[in-house]
C-alpha cells in the first residue's frame, strides 16, 4: 500500500488478520502480538514508515524489512510477563486497510485477502495459536519463562542494511518519516561533526556554532568522568509516575559516567543529550524487561524511570540513522532532579523543552538504548 507517516488505516478483523498469520502465528517471520488483536475494526494514523528498523542488541545496525508501519500503539507487556519496556508494535500492511475522507477505501489496498467462501472457514493460525507463540518453552515452567515477541524475533523478521546504502534516506524522506533539514544535518553529522568534531576542538567549534545558527544541537559526543576502576555514584530519588522532573545538564551527567558513558551498566545515549535541562513528567518505573538474546524476564538492580514526551530520534547514531523504532529513553535517578510544587506551572506555562522536531506525527513518547 505504500502508507506514508500521516495516513489514515484501519485495522482489519480477527478472521482477516489470522488468514494471514503461519500456525505460528507469524507473517514473513513477523509475530502478531496477542494484545495486537483488541485493535481491530479501529482506525489510527501511521505514525512511521517501518521500511527499516534498528537492531541495538547484536549488531547495533539498521536492518530493512518490507510492507510494514509503526501506529502509535505500544506493547502493554501483559502478555509477557509484565515486560515494561513499552516498545512501539510492527505491523504489516497486510493487517491494515487504508481510510480515506473517514470511509474505508475498498479499492485501494493492494492485499488480497481470501474469497469470502474462503474466509469463513477456519484459518491456518487461531487466537489461541496466537498466544501459545508468545512463549519459547511451551509454557511449562513459570520461573524460567522464556517470551517471544516481535522484538526478540527482529532479526528473523529483517534482513540487514548497510549504513551507506542511500536508498534508505530517499525513501525516509519519500514516506514523510523526516525532512529534508532533518537528511541535510544528518548528512552533516555524518561527514564532518562525528569524524572531525569529536578529535578537533576547531572543527567541533565550528560543528556547534552552525547549528547554534541553524537551530539545531550541538555535537553531543562526549566522554564520562569518573575514573576508571572507580565505581560510579548513585541515588534513589523513589520517583512515582505523574511526578515533575528536571533533566541535569550534560556535564553533570558526565560527572556520573564512566570512560564508557556508563552508569552502574546502563549507558547514557548521545540520543539522550537534546533532552538534558528539560523538564518531564514521569510516565513509568522500570524493572522488569524481557532480555532481547534469551527471552527471559530480568530485572534493574539500580532504579531507572521512563519520561513522557522523551524519545529517540535517531539522528545521532550513525549505523543506525532515522530508525523510526522510537525506544524509551531509561534514566538513572542520579540524571534527574525532582522539581518543587512550586514550580510544576513552568510545564503548563510552555517552559518545559520539547523533543527535537521531526517530520510527520510525533510519537507519545520513546526511546534509546539501556
């Protein structure tokens, strides 16, 4: 259907859906997730072409896959073992019926679905099919779960993407995914802030100096503080969702990081550089995630909070430029600074930092790596 990032669909029927799913409850390697199906009959706009995606578990690349969208719809976790990560749903375009003028366009889709004789009878996957895929081990033992989800079978459902293969920009540009500004400063990033800025003070100068004029960031690669073989501090503020937070500076989250900008393990992203000084609300605590290599639930030692209105635009992560995955952003605790009573009208009266700008419509809330 070639769906751009502002298009209008549908999501098509149980029967419809499951006609297209393997007895795995699969479509060219791609789970359907249980939660996917409460969906149907609804209408939602694209949020992102998925024309490609991101793999930030072996690679650390961009990886293609075919016919498939991101609606602003994200992974509740009920129906693996109360997963929070929140990752936003693939879906393909054989799951979606273009809307058009606020009626269903009949002739507009390109996918053929079953003749009516065809799809009254049983399909080859059931809803119960559906839900017994989501688990690797056949459900047998509770304590040692192993889920299976679209994120742990990425790999089996994308093929990889190398970051120089130019086609992948165009088409990012063509779907509505970026802009023009957004290819021309990733291009210079790329080109010259990445390779010069980060080994020549002159070149980072002039880097951050062009954006200032620009309106855009400054290069946010940098290096932790604390040294090496030293532990790296740590606080627990005990934040609840709906609480009021302030963003420390990048410098001062440095102070927290290692030589490998890490933070009692967890990694702070360039990604998240844009956001620091900002303030936000907290939307969720995390501490149960399903570990993408073995499916197995695990959970934070040290407390991390997930914030509403952050996400990841991927314009700083060059093997993996414009991924439009949008992953939660997880913060330590020690990068955050509760914000008085006093001063919760500064988010209401328009002072809170935005998310950098992109192109077409804005995600609720996401991502980068742990």
């Amino acid at each position: 259907m070639a769906l751009r990032a502002g298009d209008w669909v549908e999501v098509r029927t149980r029967q419809e859906i499951l006609q297209t799913l393997d007895p795995n409850g699969r479509l060219d390697g791609m789970p359907l997730m249980p939660q996917m199906l409460s969906y149907c009959g609804q209408i939602f706009r694209v949020l992102r072409s998925a024309h490609k995606t991101c793999d930030p578990v072996y690679t650390c690349t961009s990886r293609r896959l075919q016919n498939a969208v991101h609606l602003d719809l994200r992974c509740d976790g009920k129906a693996y073992g109360g997963c929070q990560v929140g990752c936003l749903l693939f879906w393909k375009e054989a799951w979606l019926k273009p809307v058009g003028d606020g009626s269903v366009e009949s002739t507009s889709s390109s996918v053929e679905m079953p003749a009516p004789e065809q799809t009254a009878a049983s399909p080859c996957c059931s809803e119960e099919d559906v839900w017994r895929a989501t688990r690797a081990d056949n459900g047998q033992d509770e304590r040692d779960a192993r889920y299976v989800c679209q994120t742990t079978q990425l790999c089996e459902f994308t093929s990889p993407l190398p970051w120089w293969n130019m086609a992948q920009y165009i088409e990012d540009y063509r779907s509505g995914n970026v802009s023009l500004a957004d290819l021309l400063r990733g291009a210079l990033y790329v080109w010259f802030g990445r390779p010069l800025g980060r080994r020549f003070d002159f070149a980072r100068r002039l880097y951050d100096a062009f954006q200032a004029v620009t309106g855009g960031f400054a290069l946010p690669i940098r290096n932790g503080t604390v040294p090496t073989g030293q532990m790296t501090p740590v606080v627990s503020l005990d934040l609840k969702p709906g609480e009021l937070v302030r963003i420390k500076s990048h410098e001062e989250i440095l102070a927290t990081l290692d030589s490998r900008n890490r933070n009692r393990g967890m990694g702070f992203d360039v990604e998240e550089v844009p956001f620091c000084g900002g303030m936000y609300r907290v939307r969720s605590r995390v501490e149960r995630f399903i570990d993408e290599r073995t499916g197995r639930i695990k959970s934070l030692k040290t407390p991390a909070v997930i914030l509403e209105g952050v996400w990841c635009p991927s314009r700083f992560s060059t093997c993996r430029m414009f991924c439009p995955r949008a992953l939660y952003s997880w913060w330590r605790e020690i990068w955050l600074e509760r914000v008085p009573a006093s001063d919760s009208g500064e988010l209401a009266g328009g002072r809170c930092e935005s998310p950098p700008k992109t192109s077409g419509p804005e995600p609720g809330a996401v991502a980068s790596g742990r």
